[in-house]
C-alpha cells in the first residue's frame, strides 16, 4: 500500500515539475519576444530622434525652422504609430503565451484527475469483487 502511494506520488511531482519546467520556458520565450519587440522600436525611434536632431542643428532660417516644425509633428506621429503597433504585438505575444499556460495547466488538472480517479475506481472495483 505504502508502495503505491509513494509510486502515484513520485509520478505526480515528476509530471507537475515537467508542467512547470514547460511554464517557464513559454514565459521566459514570451519575455523575450516582448523584450526583443521593445528594443528594436526604442532603437527605431533613437535612430529618428537622432536623425531629427542633426537635421535641427543645420536649420539657419527662418524656412529651415519651418520644414524643422512639420518634420518634428511628423516624427511625433511615426513614434506614436510606431508604439501603438509595438504595443499590439506585445498584447498578441502575451496573448498566445497566456492560452499556452492556460493549456499547461489543464493538462496539469486532468492529468491530477486522471491520477485519484484510476485507483480509486481499482480499489472500489477491487472492494466490490470480494
């Protein structure tokens, strides 16, 4: 008896720390896709802020502070556009890493489920035939 029940235990901690080991990596690929996306925008924008900014520092007239003005609503517009979509990408990445854990751990239930249901319907069906 003792056998059993140290047997259905190690089962269960081996497939629950699999479950985990497997939660971790989708979490940790989320993060890094996330981190990946929000690096590659910052650098974009960083780029376009430097572009901005060397072009400012040519302007000599009165024109060329005009041109500066419409060039600098256009680069505000770019980066708000530009973070939006970041942010819509970051929302489908956590998104499909949210389903990913979600199915993770239905597997972890039924799997639970699975493990007390088996022996007790084998102890019930055992304690019915004598």
């Amino acid at each position: 008896m003792t056998q059993q029940f140290t047997t259905h235990a190690f089962d269960y901690a081996k497939q629950f720390s699999d479950s985990a080991f497997k939660a971790q990596s989708l979490a940790l690929q989320g993060f890094e896709t996330v981190a990946a996306l929000q690096f590659k925008a910052l650098e974009k924008q960083a780029q376009a802020a430097a572009d901005f900014f060397a072009e400012a520092m040519e302007a000599r007239d009165i024109d060329g502070l005009r041109s500066l003005w419409e060039k600098g609503a256009n680069l505000s517009r770019d980066n708000t556009e530009s973070a939006v979509s970041v942010g819509q990408e970051i929302f489908a990445v956590t998104q499909k890493t949210a389903e990913s854990l979600g199915a993770i751990m239905q597997e972890q239930q039924q799997a639970a489920n699975d493990a007390v249901v088996a022996p007790a319907a084998a102890a019930t069906k055992k304690a019915a035939s004598k």
